[in-house]
C-alpha cells in the first residue's frame, strides 16, 4: 500500500497512532487525542491491521463533521474494492445499537438525534462473504445544550469595546459580566437573538475582565472562562503595533539597562526579546539624558553594538534615521557598562512612545554591522520600554533692570538683567507709534540696535530662553534717539545718564 498508494498509507498510519493513545484525565480538551501516543500499542496495530482470516480490512480515518441539534455527519476512508458499510450508533451508556447500511459511499448523515446528547459511533467494511471488525469507536455530543458562549471576540476603544462570538443554539439571551481593575463587577443582559454587546463608558488605557453565560429555558449556563482586554488610550507605545525583534542569547544580552526611573536588570529574554512597556520614565523635550546599558556574557566578552530607538514622531516605527537616539559604534565587550547620552528633540510629539534598545554580536571589532530595529536573527538581544515625552518646564526667568547704556541719532546699546538659566535672549524693538515687532537674539545680557531713526521714541522688550523653552517678554522700556547729527565721541555715540 505505502507504495501503491503512499497518501492513504498516511493516512491509516495517522489514524492508528491517534486510535491507539494511552488515555490521560490531564490532557483532557488539549489534545486531539486526550492522551499520550503509545508507540507499541500504535505499532501493534498496524501490525495486526489486515491479518485477520478474514482479510477483510476495517475502515480507517474515521470523522465527524456538521454537528447539529439532531444530526451529524461520519466519513471514514477504506481499503480494498468493497461497496458496502455498516454503521452502527447509540446513546453512550446505552445497550442498544443502530445500524445502517451504505454501499457505494464513505460519507453517511446521521438524523433524529436527541439534542444535547452524547454518542458513540463506528464503522464496519461488509466484504464479499464476510465483514471486518468494527473501527475504534468516536464519541460526539448534538448542539442544544445550555453552554457558555465560546469564540468571544473582543475589539476595545478608548472608552467602548465591542463584543460578539458564536451563538448557542439553546440561548434566547446572554449575561454578561464586566469586571474593571479595582474588582468590581457589572453585568449586563443582551436582546433576545443577539450576540454582539456594546460596552460604553470604560476608562482609557484600563483593565477589565469579561464573561459570559446562556439564558436558555432551563435557566442560566455556567459562565464562560473569563477574558482580559486592556481600553486603548495608553499613548503610542502600548497602542500602537511595532514590528517583532528578538535573537539569540547563548552568548550575549542586555543585562540592565538604566534611563531615568527605568532600572531593568533583565538578564537573559526568551527568544532574544524583552517586553518592558509596564516600565516608564518622562523626558523633556530638549534635555539630554545619560542611559547605560550592561551587557551579559556566557563565556568570555564579545564586541558588540548598541542603538537605541525612540518613535519621536509616534507612527510606529523606526524607519527614520533621526530616531536613532542613540549608537554606539563597534564597542569591545570589556567596555562595560555603555553609556549612552540622548538628547529629546524639541520637535518630538507629547506623550507616551515607544523606545527599543537593542544589542548586536559584530563579529570582530571594527566590522560597524548595527542592529536594525527589526532584526529577528541577530546574536543579541532587544527589548522594549515606555518613555513619556513631557514639555520642558515654563521658563520663568523674566529679564530685569533693562537700561540704555549709550544713544545716538540711529544706533542705541541696551543691557539688562538675566540668570544663570537663560541660554540666549529674544530682543524685540519698534517704534513707539508702530504696531510691528522686530526681532532679534543675544547670546549676552545686552544689545547693540542700528539702523535707527533720529529723534525717535523706541520700546524695548526682552524675554529669556531657557533650553526648549522661553519666558514671557518683560515690561516696557522705552527710550529716545537723538536728533541728527547729534553723534558725540570717537565711536559715534553720545553716552547718556538717564533714558527718556
């Protein structure tokens, strides 16, 4: 047959290692089978298969399908010319068969079935003077019974979640039970013949459990094993899908890494990657950071490469150079711990984002091969956190004490009064009678204004820049230029006591 026919002989191998498990409560609905395979009853059979005296061979590849209220469908695959079946049929527990007879099919619907009941099924070859043993018996239960509903599929919002799964043929309605994270638990009762729910007023970015059970004629079902879902809402990192990573640690791995309030000592993560996004730290736009990372080692400290990636821009990847925050080039395995300084740019979007680190074995040193952010194979290993990207603080160090220093006719030197905090200065002058700013910075606590027009009165204002952020502009100062051809001294200006 294995060469006649290779398919079937498949097939019937198939069917006597599945025939012939040593039953096992413990596997029970997790295996086909709900058993262990036991090789020597399985070789047994095969060995006996077809030596028989009567050399009339059972059918084999029994199955069940379309399983309803009252009916079911058996197939079964055969060997040999013969054109009829018996087939036999009972309650489970009861002494008393059914049997049918087919010819010239291998596929037969068994009808008047009670409802919610359990059967047992099997099939017989009638050969040309005698007929084979029975096939190893199947069990099955009809559709009816009062069951939990199976199959839930849920899709969650911020604040809603759609529910639905298979109908249960015996349900007229469902219950369904909401828990939320502090435990407490709702629950809700569809319309007759439905089996979808809306829920509606969740929290964003929360926990909650849901189950749910049958209304049927004779009361309530159990209800089912309960599901987690998590409300979206969480910001990019948790909400958005990022492409998988991960590789190989028999030799290297991220064994802490540390930024902010994140201070993972990980060690090594299955597959190569580590899923840290319960772990966050804020970042303020425009400031700079040092994170270091420390590598693990099976046996001996190989070269590797560092990169961190942060999806400043949220779109859920890493694709763009300008979110490398960091690489560290080809670093010899000794150099440990790495650290790494990142700068948040101040283009970066508000909010809870994604940031993956990840290291790479380049071989020998000076090979420069960096990790990519999708890397799934590499000797390395990535892992994933949160960062909250927040404003840099309000800059409050308003400029004091503005004074004119020297006027002439078109020229005027301003000096004020900043701190320790200011980077830079925002200036922004006009005349008095004007209602158009014109802009200007200073590195320094004073300004050199040109251009002027004689005989004129000027505002001044001045605010300070603090890193990503600037303050709000000062008071007022106003001053007068001199009349023309008023200029005074070598360098062209007339000092002044007192501003006008």
């Amino acid at each position: 047959m294995s060469k006649t026919n290779p398919a079937e002989a498949a097939l019937l191998v198939k069917q006597m290692i599945l025939d012939n498990t040593t039953p096992n409560a413990s596997l029970t609905d997790k295996t086909v089978t709900g058993g262990r395979l036991n090789l020597y009853n399985s070789t047994m059979a095969m060995l006996n298969y077809g030596c028989a005296a009567t050399g009339c061979n059972a059918p084999y590849n029994v199955e069940l399908s379309n399983i309803t209220t009252h009916s079911a469908t058996i197939e079964w695959a055969f060997l040999g010319d013969t054109a009829a079946f018996n087939i036999q049929y009972r309650i489970i527990d009861s002494p008393d068969w059914t049997t049918l007879n087919t010819a010239a099919t291998t596929t037969v619907s068994l009808s008047e079935l009670l409802a919610c009941t359990t059967y047992e099924v099997a099939v017989q070859t009638v050969c040309d003077t005698t007929s084979s043993n029975w096939s190893n018996t199947l069990q099955f239960t009809t559709d009816g019974c009062c069951v939990p509903p199976i199959d839930l599929n849920i899709s969650p919002n911020e604040t809603t979640a759609e529910l639905s799964w298979n109908a249960v043929t015996a349900a007229g309605a469902y219950s369904i039970v909401l828990t939320d994270q502090n435990g407490t638990a709702t629950t809700f009762t569809t319309p007759v013949g439905v089996n979808t729910y809306n829920l509606v007023n969740l929290a964003a970015c929360s926990n909650y459990q849901v189950q749910l059970a049958s209304f049927c004629s004779n009361g309530l079902s159990d209800y089912s094993t309960a599901i987690n879902f998590t409300t979206t809402g969480c910001g990019a990192c948790i909400d958005t899908d990022y492409c998988n990573a991960g590789g190989s640690t028999n030799y290297e791995w991220i064994e802490q890494f540390v930024l902010g309030a994140i201070d993972n000592t990980s060690g090594e993560d299955t597959d190569g990657y580590g899923n840290y996004l319960n772990l966050s730290t804020d970042l303020e736009k425009g400031e700079s950071y040092e994170a270091t990372l420390t590598a693990g080692f099976a046996d001996g400290a190989y070269p590797e490469f560092l990169r961190i990636w942060i999806d400043y821009n949220q779109n859920g990847t890493f694709d763009d150079n300008s979110e490398i925050a960091y690489e560290s080039g080809d670093v010899e395995g000794e150099i440990s711990p790495i650290f790494a300084n990142i700068t948040i740019p101040n283009n970066a979007l508000l909010g809870s984002t994604r940031m993956r680190v990840a290291i790479k074995y380049t071989g020998n040193a000076g090979d420069n091969d960096p990790p990519q952010p999708c890397d799934t194979d590499n000797d390395g290993e990535t892992e994933d956190y949160c960062i909250n990207i927040v404003p840099a603080p309000a800059c409050t160090d308003i400029p004091t004490d503005i004074a004119l220093l020297v006027v002439s006719d078109v020229v005027a030197q301003i000096a004020w009064t900043g701190t320790d905090n200011c980077d830079s200065y925002d200036v922004r002058y006009r005349p008095s009678s004007q209602a158009t700013w014109t802009n200007i910075n200073s590195p320094t606590a004073n300004i050199t204004l040109s251009g002027l027009s004689p005989n004129t009165s000027y505002e001044v204002e001045v605010a300070c820049n603090c890193g990503s952020t600037g303050s709000n502009f000062s008071t007022t100062f106003i001053f007068m230029t001199q009349p023309r051809h008023s200029r005074l001294g070598h360098d062209g200006y007339k000092p002044i006591a007192q501003s006008v």
